[in-house]
C-alpha cells in the first residue's frame, strides 16, 4: 500500500456538496457555502445520508422523523424539505427519486463520517506492519471530529440516535487503534498524555487502562504502571462493576515479569474494547 493517505483533510471542493456528521450537523453546498437549513429538514437530510444510497420512501421518512406524533400533513412537509434540499444542492444533484423512494447519491457529495470510516479501516490495516502510516490514518480520522458528540442536533430522532452512538463507539476505536500504533512505534512517551485523557474520560474501556499501563512501562515508569496505574483501573473496571478483567491482572503480571514489549502489546490486543 502506498504510504500517502487516501483522504488527507476534508477540505471543502468546489463542485462537491459536503455533509457533516462528526459534530453539528453542517452542510456545504456545491461553491463551498454553508447552508442553513430548518431543524426538519436536516433532519430528512441526515436519514437519506446514515441510509448511504439505500432508498427510503416518504412513508418511511415520516416515521423515522416523527414516530407516531406525525401531523397529518407530514408526507407534504417531507416531500417539501425535498424540494428545499434539491434547491440547496443543485437541483438533482444529490438525490435520486426512484419507485421505491429517494436516496442520496454517494458519488455526488463528501460526508465526513464516511471519509472517518475509511480512514480507520485503513489504520487497522496498516498494523502492525506500518505504524507510522497507521498513526497518520488515525489521526487524519480523529481530525475531522468538530466536537465530542456526532450530530447532536438531530439525534431525537431513533435511528439517527443509533447511528451517533455507533459513531461514538468507533471514534472510542480509533483512538485506541492510534494508541495502539504509537506503542508499536517505539514511541510509547508521546503516547502517555493522550492515553492519560482518555482515561479520564472512558474509564471503563479496558483497553485504554492497559495501553496506558504499556506505555508508562516502556517509558521508565514500571512502578508506576504495575501499582498505582493498575490499582486505578482495577477500582474501574472490577469493583465498581463486580465484574473481572482477566486482562488487567493478565498484563500486571507481565509487567512484574518484564516481558518484552511485543508480549505486553500481544496482550492489549487479545482485551475487549469496552469492559462489559
């Protein structure tokens, strides 16, 4: 594989309509303007986007939209966001109407969660043979994030709710394949100060306690990862929860032991993700 990213940024291109999930929603039409639009009709927007090319019907919309609270005019208004969109995206631009309903065409516009998709599938591919080239894709996929919720405008509605979710857990995914890719590198100490943030803020991904714990061993602070580091997860991951990490006590063992760092990170990768 050729060591250039296939998506280096999201830049905007002229004749190339963007949608933004990772963040506020955020539409960009076709000259690079951003473009405003009602809450209900993002809201048909993002449905026809997570759909990727699959085709919905407006009764479909409408259900997704509204659940069992639609007004009795609710096919008009999809039908009228419709026409809004087509309006702000060039006409038929984005879209295609079909017998079975409206979809967006993915050849015809760039959509961050899909470049953020395909980025990260190009990290995990990448290790463990290039890490440096898996570090650049995770990071390009971490950088189009414009905040720490995706969509968070329009997520009252249940199947876009899902799909946020679904992103989050990958973002939570990435971040690990990165740490996973620094340690890999030789380069555990600039991984530390990531590693310790994401801590704090997921403490009950497992796996970020034992990428930490590598990191500060292979970085001269055994006693520290083996004790106090350890203890802070354990309290984490087992006494809050009642439940074991085979993991943790798997990976203190090793540190004790001074196992070589190919070992250590043979360990992380065996752990579940998410401590459940």
């Amino acid at each position: 594989m050729s060591g250039r990213l296939k998506f280096e940024s999201f830049r905007t291109e002229v004749g190339t309509p963007q949608i933004r999930l990772l963040g506020q929603m955020e539409i960009v039409d076709a000259v690079g303007f951003r473009v405003t639009l009602q809450l209900q009709c993002r809201k048909v927007l993002a449905l026809l986007t997570v759909a990727a090319g699959r085709p919905l019907t407006t009764e479909q919309l409408v259900r997704r939209v509204w659940g069992d609270d639609a007004p009795l005019r609710a096919a008009q208004m999809v039908r009228s966001h419709l026409r809004v969109l087509r309006g702000a995206f060039g006409g038929d631009a984005l879209f295609d109407r079909i017998s079975a309903g409206y979809r967006i065409v993915p050849e015809r516009c760039r959509v961050d969660a899909w470049m953020f998709r395909a980025l990260l599938a190009e990290a995990r591919q990448r290790l463990p043979d290039d890490a440096m080239g898996a570090i650049r894709a995770a990071e390009a996929a971490l950088a189009l994030w414009r905040d720490t919720d995706a969509m968070p405008d329009v997520v009252d509605v249940l199947v876009l709710r899902a799909e946020a979710a679904y992103l989050e857990e990958l973002r939570c995914q990435a971040e690990e394949t990165l740490g996973q890719a620094w340690l890999s590198s030789g380069r555990a100490d600039l991984a530390l100060p990531r590693l310790r943030s994401l801590v704090e803020l997921h403490p009950e991904r497992e796996r970020f306690w034992l990428q930490l714990m590598v990191a500060e061993a292979l970085s001269g602070r055994l006693v520290e990862a083996a004790g106090g580091t350890f203890r802070r997860a354990r309290h984490h991951l087992v006494e809050e929860t009642g439940l074991q990490s085979a993991g943790l006590e798997a990976l203190q063992r090793a540190l004790l032991d001074e196992r070589a760092p190919e070992q250590l990170l043979a360990l992380i990768a065996l752990s579940n993700s998410a401590h459940a």
